[in-house]
C-alpha cells in the first residue's frame, strides 16, 4: 500500500548539488511527501552513499539542488534546506527558490 503522505509519480532516484553547484552524490529514492508543516516541502530520502548521507544530515539552512534521474527530469530548487537522519532514510525540508516550481524542472 502507497504512504498516504506521498505525493503521486511515486519515488525515484535524484542527484544533489550544493549551493556552489558541487555534486554531492546520488540517492536512489527520493520521495517528495505532503507537508504537514506550513509551506515547507519535504522530501525523503534513501541513500547507499555514506558522503551523501552525512552531507544531508549536515545541512541546516544550506542550498540545495536535487535533480531527479528518472524520465521526467525536474527536481527541487531549496533556497534553504536542513536535514535529519529519520530511522534508514533522511528527511530534507526546507523553502523553494522563487520560481521553483518542486518536483518539476528546477
């Protein structure tokens, strides 16, 4: 059964980029789910990559670029963003760039 908080399109894969356009790795799910939390947007995240997982839990406040590896293309454009460790997955959530329009083409 799908996670009511999901949104539709279903998890896929994205590569994450720092404010400085550096590549910080490669998750092979990425989730964007229905905030809770008042124009935030919320996205979990499943990595193998251990570089990627510690710079995600590291972030607070910090841009980030998230470009989606499936056929859709898109992504997310964070004007700020911080993350957590949330059991085997890490929770990014945070404000879009002005323009941004999440989950579509950054």
């Amino acid at each position: 059964m799908n996670d009511p908080f999901e949104l539709p399109g279903g998890p896929a894969g994205a590569r994450f980029f720092d404010g400085k356009k550096r590549d910080l790795g490669w998750a092979m799910k990425v989730a964007q789910r229905k905030s809770l939390l008042g124009g935030l947007t919320v996205l979990d995240v499943t990595t193998r990559e251990p570089a990627l997982a510690l710079s995600l839990t590291m972030l607070d406040h910090g841009r980030l670029l998230v470009k989606r590896g499936d056929a859709a293309g898109g992504g997310w454009d964070f004007a700020w963003a911080s993350g957590y460790a949330n059991g085997p997955e890490i929770r990014i959530q945070g404000v879009l760039a002005p323009g941004s329009g999440g989950g579509g083409a950054p």
